[in-house]
C-alpha cells in the first residue's frame, strides 16, 4: 500500500487552483486599467476600499467576528500617516508602516478588549471602542478635528518612485492591495483559517480538540486590524487627506455593506463590493443624499434576494468556491 | 416510570487503586436546570466503560462535563490523578482526553482531509493517517469530500478517525452507533474493538445494550443524572431483566 502521509496528501485542492487563477485574472484585468481610461483616482480608491473589505471579511467570513468598527483602524492609520508625512516629514515607506504601526497596535488593545465577547456583543464593544476613538480624534490637536489634516506631500516612495505621478501612484497601490490580498488569501488556506473556520462553524468543539480559540480570534483580529491598517496609509497618498469621516460609524457601516454585496466568506467578494459602492458613489454622486438611499434599497435587495452576495451567487451558480 | 431498583453492586464497588478516570459527586447545569446530582464512576486504564440510561438520563451531560464544555459543574473529575474540574476545555483536551460528540461535530466547510488533520496533536502515540486509513477504508477515498457530503456512517468514521491522530489515550464516544446501518455499525464495533486492543481506554454512552455488549467491559447505568447500578460484562445475562427495566425496553 503507498504510504499516506501528512505531505504526501494533496494540498492544493481544485478550489484553491480556481481561486488561483481567478487572482491572476483580476491582478491582469487591474493592471491594464491606466491603458482602459478610467478614471485612476476611482480605481484606487476602489482598490483601498476592497482591501479594507478583504481585511474585515477575514474577521467575518472565516472567523465569525462581526467587527463594526473596522473604520478606527482605516482612520488610525491614515491619521498616523499623513502626520508622519506632513509633520515629520518621513519619506512614504516610513509613512506608511507608521500607519501601520498604529493599526497593530489599536487592534491588540481593542482586540483584547472585545474578542472574548461573541455575537452582538463583540459587534456593540467593537462600535462603541470606534466611536469613543471618533470623539478622541475630534478633540485630539494632531488630526486638526473636523479639518482634518490636509494636502498631504506623497513624495518618492523609497527615494526613486514619484508618487505624485497618478500612473505610478496607480501601480504602487495595486501593488499594495495585491500584497494585501495575497496575505489574506495565504491565511485563509493556511492551516491557521482552517481552525478559524472551525471556529466559526463550532467554537465548543475547537475548543474541546484543544485549542485556544481567543487566542486564535485575537491573532485573527489583530491581522485584520492590521491590513485595514495598511489599506488606510495607502488612501491617505489617494486622497492626500485624513479626515474624519474615515472614523465614522457610517465608514464601518459600509464596509458591512461592501462585503456583503460582494459576498460574505467569498475570497473575491470583499473586491467586488467595493467596486460596486465605490462606483455608486461615484457615478451616481449628481444624485446627491439619494445615493444613499440607493445604497439602502440595494443592500435590502441584496439581503432578500441573493444573500450570497454577487461573488457568492456565481460561485454557488457554477459550482466553484471564488 | 419504572421502579428504580436497587443495585446488585454499588457503583463505588469498582473503586480501586489505578483508575484511570475517577468521577466523585459529579454536579451539571445547563443554565438554571440540573442535570447531574452527583455521578460516581471510575474507569480503569485499558478498560471499555458504558454508560447505559435512557434519554435524558445525564450520559451525555457526563461525558460533557468531563471535557469542561458545560457552563457549571461541581465535584470532582481526576484524569491520572489531576483535577479537572477547574481547567478549561483545551487544557483538558491536551491531558489526552478526546471527546467524539453525539452530532460529531464535522465541520462543514472543510473536507476530509482538512478535518483528519485540524485537531492539533496534543501527545505522541496518535495512530498515523496509514492506520487511519486501515480501520476506515472509506474515508481515503472521500479526502476530498467536503464534511457535509459525507454519509452519517462516513461522518460518524471521521468524527472517530480524527481524534485517533491527536494522541489521545481516553476516548469518549457519544451514541457512535445512533442513527446507522446495521453493517456500519458492525464496522465501528470492530474498531472500538481494535482500539482497546491498542491499549485505548474508553467510556462509551450507548442506549443500545446489545452493540455495548460487544464491546464494553462494564456498564454503568445512569438515571436521573446518578449512577443507580454498575455491573461487569460478564454479569450482563444476569442483569438483563433489571436492564430492560432501566432502559425501559
């Protein structure tokens, strides 16, 4: 009999190869954009906004953590950036990982706080810690409260690459959100998202196999604090502000909403969500405050009709896990 | 209800030196509800124990509250001359005690494979994926299904073939037979068999006496969340009448 071993047995399922090959799709179809004549600033912020989704879908769709207050850790990290930036002056690597910096650390004290609540319960300590964080930066000096801090320098990534260039910028956010994505997607399929997952569907019995679920919610957490972190320093070289409407409640709120339009647990989902509620709101902005209320009858037609989500309803149509 | 009779042998008769698992006043809650008064048992090393009792009894329950998955207990639970009753579940699971629940716990979203292998490997001696494979042919064959599109027989093979791997020396079966055909429920008795032969312990929670028979060494039978009778394999035809009364069947 051929022996069977840990190694020996297969561990690149056709599930993964499809969603392999989905990736290098899109990472094409994104990299011809600047070619296409869209509008560059709408594709990265789209790519920030789908990265954050990624980030949050981590937490939601494989771990069962529904986080609302993901937007303290966009916000934190764009006001750690942009004053690194402007008031330190740091070139944009340094920028960046302070941003970073301040979403890892934001989410281990938050996480701590949260992660051994469950249900509604971690959602409401998730909200409240986003708003008490809201009040913070409206009243803490460095953020300049409802001015927000403004006309940020992007400068020369690495001292060569010229940010100020959209095209460049263009590709330094994709790189950016691919980096993002692949961490996520690596994660997922590691042997770490499988516990996760077990975590979601039956936490007792994960625990009752011997592990320490907190643990692994927590690390989990603090990734996808991290990576929403990341997405946040780069929108602060797209948007070359910081403001605080990245740490609104409605910020978190539209995070749900993109990851729920994509698909909840779908790997390409959080993408799509975001393209399609940044596209609204791009596209639809002569209409005003009606965009919203355009958002509210999609996100109930999306509850009602196809749950799954867009990502979600096509993979469960072909068969294939996206 | 049926008179409760009282025991040819007190549980505690079967109380000695080098038991492996050793159950004293054991007491459960779910909630506001209380469901063990106070169960006493033991299991020996090597030993296969069931527990015998009719719906709602407190099998379950017990098994549960040995794990530490059950929100109060009280008494006493030593493993190897450790007190369990204060350590949270994972603690216990690494001791090398592994639980395989009545609904077994697949978890869907994963396949076979991922399943066989999440379980982390609390101690050395787990069976390795080969000796897996030899007791349950099936499962090699469906690696690749995903846990909810396995048969319950499959499933009930997973749910047994996956704490196998961890190392764990005591075994707790939840009803591993309930709901099965005939041929598969041979099949988990020839395994269950095997696996004392391996030196496994193991407290199984069965209502069907007739596949425990084949298997166990000693009975215990539990009602009203107490041990009421305890008797070894081989008193078994002379307890039969007073089980059928128990067991109501």
């Amino acid at each position: 009999m051929t022996s069977i071993t840990d190694e020996t047995l297969p561990i690149t399922p056709r599930a993964v190869r499809d969603e392999m090959i989905v990736f290098v799709i899109m990472a094409a179809l994104l990299a011809i954009v600047p070619f296409t004549g869209l509008y560059p600033f709408f594709v990265m912020q789209a790519l920030c906004f789908a990265l954050l989704a990624c980030a949050f879908n981590l937490l939601i769709g494989y771990g069962g953590l529904l986080s609302f207050g993901h937007a303290m850790f966009l916000g934190t990290a764009g006001y750690c950036s942009a004053h690194a930036l402007k008031v330190w002056g740091l070139p944009p690597e340094l920028g960046i990982l302070t941003g970073i910096a301040g979403a890892f650390v934001l989410s281990i004290i938050t996480g701590y706080i949260s992660i051994r609540r469950q249900g509604i319960y971690f959602s409401m300590i998730t909200l409240a810690l986003s708003q008490l964080l809201y009040f913070v930066y409206l009243q803490t000096p460095f953020t300049h409260g409802e001015d927000g801090i403004q006309g940020i320098p992007q400068g020369r990534l690495f001292g060569f690459i010229d940010l100020s260039k959209p095209t460049t910028l263009y590709y330094v956010v994709l790189v950016g959100f691919l980096a993002g994505f692949l961490l996520i997607f690596r994660t997922i399929n590691s042997p770490f998202g499988e516990v996760l997952k077990s975590i979601r569907e039956n936490e007792q019995r994960a625990i009752s196999l011997g592990y320490k679920t907190d643990q692994y919610k927590l690390l989990a957490y603090i990734l996808s604090g991290t990576i929403a972190g990341f997405a946040g320093s780069l929108k602060v070289f797209v948007a070359q502000n910081a403001s605080l409407t990245d740490v609104h409640w409605s910020m978190s709120g539209e995070i749900v909403l993109m990851t729920l339009v994509g698909g909840l647990g779908t790997v390409f989902g959080p993408v799509v969500g975001a393209f399609v509620i940044i596209a609204m709101q791009q596209y639809l902005a002569g209409f005003g405050q009606w965009v919203t209320v355009i958002q509210g009858v999609i996100f109930v037609a999306c509850v009602l009709t196809f749950r799954r989500g867009v990502v979600g309803e096509i993979a469960h149509l072909f068969k294939r896990s996206l | 209800m049926p008179e409760v009779m009282t025991a040819t042998r007190s549980p505690g008769e079967y109380s000695a030196a080098g038991t492996i698992l050793e159950v004293r006043n054991l007491e459960s809650w779910y909630g506001e509800s209380h469901i063990l008064h106070g169960m006493n048992f033991n299991v020996k090393p090597g030993e296969v124990v069931t527990l015998l009792g009719r719906n709602g009894a407190g099998k379950t329950t017990t098994l549960k509250s040995i794990m530490g998955i059950i929100g109060k207990r009280s008494g006493s639970v030593q493993f190897n001359g450790r007190e369990l009753i204060r350590m949270t579940s994972d603690k216990i699971a690494r001791l090398g005690i592994a639980l395989c629940p009545e609904e077994r716990g697949i978890f869907a979203s994963l396949d076979v494979r991922e399943n066989l292998l999440l379980p982390p490997v609390v101690r050395p001696g787990g069976l390795t994926l080969d000796q897996i494979f030899e007791l349950f042919p099936n499962l090699k064959e469906r690696l690749k299904s995903q846990g909810t599109k396995l048969s319950g027989g499959e499933q009930q093979m997973l749910a047994i073939a996956r704490i196998l791997r961890t190392g764990a020396s005591f075994l707790m079966l939840d009803e591993p037979t309930e709901g099965l055909a005939p041929v598969i429920i041979q099949q988990i008795g020839h395994t269950i068999a095997r696996l004392k032969k391996e030196g496994f312990t193991i407290l199984l929670v069965e209502q069907n006496f007739r596949f425990a028979s084949t298997v166990a060494d000693r009975y215990y039978v539990v009602e009203h969340g107490k041990v009421i009778d305890g008797f070894a394999n081989a008193d078994l035809a002379a307890n039969m009448d007073k089980l059928h009364t128990y067991l109501g069947v």
